[in-house]
C-alpha cells in the first residue's frame, strides 16, 4: 500500500517521467495503476522469472504492453547500469526506482553497486523506495522469536537473508550514499495509515520497515 500511495503521488504531484522497478517478479502496478501508461516503465528481473511472466502477460493481454521495457538481469553476477543504458534507460528524467522485496536477497556490494548507479545516473528529483529487513534479523542477532523465525525460514527455503541496515541507521546509510530527505515508515507506522474497517486486526510483519529517498 505504502508503495503504491508513493507511486500515484510521484505521478500526479512530483512530476515523476520513468519508473524502474527492480526485482520486478509478478509485480502489475504497470499495468494496474492509473497514469502510468503515460510514462515509461522498465521492469528489472532475473531471466528465468522474467520470462515466465512475459508468457504470462502475453497470454493475458494478447501482446506485451508498449510502455514496459523488460531488462533481464542477474544482480549478483551482472552489471545493472550498463544493461538499463542499453534498453532506452534516460539518465536525464525523474525517476522513481522501486525494490520491493528485493534488497534483504543481495549481498551488501551489490547493494552499494545499484545505488551508487542511482545516484550517478538519475534525474535531479529522483527517488528510490525499498523495504528492509534491520541487520541483527539477517546476522541472527535478533533477540525477537520472529526474527530468528525469518531468518531460520529464508535459509530453508534455500534464500538466506544477506542484507540488513542497523536500527535507526537508515538515514545515516543513504545519506552517505548520496540521498536525503530520508521518510523511513514502520510497520507500527503504515499499519495505522493503511489498515483500517476490515483490515484493522490484520496483521504485518513488525520487523519490515519501508523508506523512501530523495536524490539532490
């Protein structure tokens, strides 16, 4: 909910002209959410997920849709830039970069890689937006029963969490990577803005924060 309410206001007050979204999996805010049909749209994903999708899409809605720009890519062993600049990517134009249930599977330098790639190559205005996992969740630290369930989980399922940022770090994190005004939302936090009549008892994971940045 967070993402999509950063997403329609990007649109309708911020300007926003692309939309990278990193991780992308089956992800159907392109073609879901109103406005962004206008805008250029790249979804960023491994192969193997992305083309299941694409078959998926095709069988959906006869053809790819025209504004989504689909950039396979492998985040631990490729280049993102060089492979964004190669698909049309505009450097120049405001842009709202989403990694949604994506930063906690990488490794701390691919991380950097990806950022480091925003900064340097986004329009002035530009935004990143991703949710996180705190540190001692992926380092077994955590003295909290659902945090070390989290971690216990994800190395089962063959996916161990590799990426964490310290409590009330955040800003800290992406200040020194070139990003400010920082919003960072708590699970405590979106559940009052967004959960409310039926949804108000539901419940969501107490250790997943959301932030939101800005490059100057």
């Amino acid at each position: 909910m967070e993402q999509s309410h950063i997403v329609k206001e990007s649109i309708e007050k911020k300007g926003l002209e692309q939309l990278v979204i990193l991780g992308a999996g089956y992800d159907t805010r392109a073609y879901r959410i109103e406005g962004l049909r206008k805008l250029k749209i790249f979804e960023v994903d491994h192969p193997d997920t992305q083309s299941t999708k694409m078959e998926r899409l095709k069988k959906a809605f006869g053809s790819l849709p025209d504004h989504v720009v689909f950039v396979s890519t492998d985040f631990e062993t490729e280049t993102l830039g060089q492979r964004l600049l190669n698909s049309g990517f505009d450097k120049s134009k405001k842009t709202l970069f989403i990694m949604e249930g994506l930063v906690m599977y990488l490794p701390p330098e691919s991380i950097d890689d990806t950022l480091f790639f925003i900064v340097k190559n986004s329009g002035k205005g530009s935004t990143i937006l991703f949710d996180y996992y705190p540190e001692s969740v992926v380092d077994g630290t955590c003295e909290l029963e659902l945090g070390k369930n989290i971690r216990k989980f994800m190395i089962q399922q063959g996916e161990p969490l590799k990426f964490g940022i310290k409590e009330g770090m955040v800003e800290t994190f992406l200040a020194e990577r070139g990003f400010s005004r920082v919003q960072n939302v708590t699970a405590e936090e979106y559940k009052k803005m967004y959960f409310h009549g039926v949804n108000k008892d539901r419940e969501v994971c107490s250790l997943l924060a959301f932030t939101h940045a800005t490059i100057e």
